[in-house]
C-alpha cells in the first residue's frame, strides 16, 4: 500500500507542476502581448501590430 501511495504522490506532483508550468506560460505570454499593446499610440503602429499578431496567430495556429 505504501509503494502505490508514493507513486500515486509523486505522479500527482508532476501533474502539477506541468499545469503549473503551462500556467505560467500563459500568464508570461499574456502580459508581454498586453505590455506590446500599449506601446499603439496611433493607427499605424496599431495595424504594424495587428498584422504581426495575425502573423503570429496563423504560424502558431499550423505548428
């Protein structure tokens, strides 16, 4: 019984630490994409950015 609760702990802690890592990963991304829109200050840096967001949607959507 001991052997299978340690087993079952320690594949419990590696389930949380990948959702923690994936998490924080999201969290990274999400706040460096809202620190480079407010860098827009008139249409055109907005469209430069919305096409290179687009961009990147589109590489990541087909990886």
């Amino acid at each position: 019984m001991r052997s299978y609760t340690l087993t079952a702990l320690d594949y419990y802690d590696q389930l949380f630490s990948a959702q923690m890592d994936a998490a924080r990963a999201y969290s990274d991304m999400a706040i460096a994409q809202a620190r480079t829109w407010l860098d827009v200050k008139d249409p055109d840096s907005f469209k430069r950015l919305w096409k290179a967001s687009r961009k990147r949607r589109a590489i990541s959507w087909s990886a």
